[in-house]
C-alpha cells in the first residue's frame, strides 16, 4: 500500500494565482482532512469529509476550498492565493470505527509559496 | 470542545539522558489521546496512543506515555534519548465514541539532542 500520497510536494505561486492539491489515499479510509502547519502554531484543520460526496469545514477554512467527488481522493483548492496561504499543507486520513476515528494516517505534505 | 497544550515548544537534552514532553487536555467527554512525531520534512507519524484499558502505553522505540485523568494530563517519556530521536511531538486528543470526530493537536515539541 501506498498509505496517503500527496501531489505536488512543493509549489511556487503568485499572489492571485489558483492551483489544486491532490491527496490519494488506497486505505479505503471513510474520513479525510486537510491541515496546514505553520512555525509555532501545530496543525490546524482547514476542511474535512466524513465520506465521499460531503465536505465540512474546520478552523481555518477561509480563502480554501475542497471536494471529495471518489471516495480515495480529496482535493483542496485555493482560488486566489495570497501570501497569508505560505505554509505546509498534510492531508490525512483514517476510518471509523464503533462510531468513532481513530488515528490518522498523513502525506509527506505540499510546501507551498506564494509571492 | 477539547483542547490540548503542550508546555514546551523545545526541549534540548543530552544523548543517554531521560526526556519528559509534558501534554495536558481539557474535555468534557471520554478522550482518545495520541502522540505523533514529525522528523525533520517528512509528514506526522503516530507514535503511541490511548485508547482504553492500561493507562501506560509504549512505542516500539522505548517511548512511553500514561494517562492520568485526575490531571488530565498525557506525558511523554522516554529513559535514555538518541541522536535520532530528534524531531517534533505532537500530542493530539479527540472524544471517544463519537461520529466524525476530529483530532486536536496541540502546537509542538521540539526535541533536540546534544551529544
């Protein structure tokens, strides 16, 4: 198994520019998320999906959007990148189980840029 | 809600000497608790975790960590430290027995071994 794969793993964009992060995962994990890491501040969820077809937002989702369309990918898309979007960018995933997740499985990660 | 702190944003050691991340949670609800490890530009990996039962959990590597609920409190430990022990920890809660739960991490260890 691959585990959780992300594409790109590193992006230079301009400010106002759009791009698209790819996350694959061939666990067949019901739940999958998008965070970023910034210095100092841990992870912090940007959206969520508890399965193919629904999105949630979490605590930074601003400025972000995601759709979950096959049940191994979810996409996160930025529309008009600005500086404030430099960060790292995890995806991650796991599955359910008694009605409740447990741990999370992540991508080596995006590092993104915008200037 | 839950929320996790971690104490210490870095803690310096010296190689063969014991190590104690300190981790506290706030919940109104069972837990689940989680210590994850990011070495240097690579993605979280799961280190240990609590789930049920013995409140001492170990990692494969010598790690080990007890839950304390009276102190709500999830330390890590580890008795003698090696080089390759340096990285980042994250502790990292979510409530048990609840659908779509999501998992909160607090903001980050830095471990660094001297030699």
């Amino acid at each position: 198994n691959a585990g959780v794969t992300q594409t790109p793993k590193f992006r230079v964009l301009k400010t106002g520019q759009s791009m698209t992060l790819l996350c694959a995962q061939d666990m067949n994990h019901e739940y999958m998320y998008w965070y970023r890491q910034d210095p100092g501040m841990g992870l912090r969820l940007i959206h969520y999906s508890v399965g193919e077809g629904t999105t949630a937002k979490g605590e930074v989702p601003d400025g972000y959007n995601v759709s979950r369309l096959k049940k191994q990918n979810f996409l996160l898309g930025l529309e008009s990148a600005a500086p404030s979007q430099t960060s790292v960018y995890f995806c991650a995933s796991n599955y359910r189980y008694r009605g409740s997740s447990y741990e999370q499985y992540f991508g080596p990660g995006t590092r993104l840029t915008v200037t | 809600a839950q929320s996790v702190t971690q104490l210490d944003s870095q803690v310096p050691v010296f190689e063969e000497a014991p190590v104690e991340l300190r981790c506290n949670y706030s919940s109104s609800v069972s837990v689940y608790l989680f210590w994850y490890v990011q070495y240097p530009n690579q993605g979280l990996q799961l280190l240990l975790k609590y789930l049920s039962g013995s409140t001492l959990v170990k990692s494969i590597n010598g790690f080990e960590a007890e839950f304390n609920k009276s102190q709500t409190s999830f330390h890590l430990r580890k008795p003698s430290v090696h080089i390759s022990d340096t990285a980042e920890y994250f502790c990292a809660v979510s409530s048990a027995y609840s659908s779509a739960s999501k998992i909160i991490f607090g903001s980050g260890t830095r471990l660094s071994i001297r030699p």
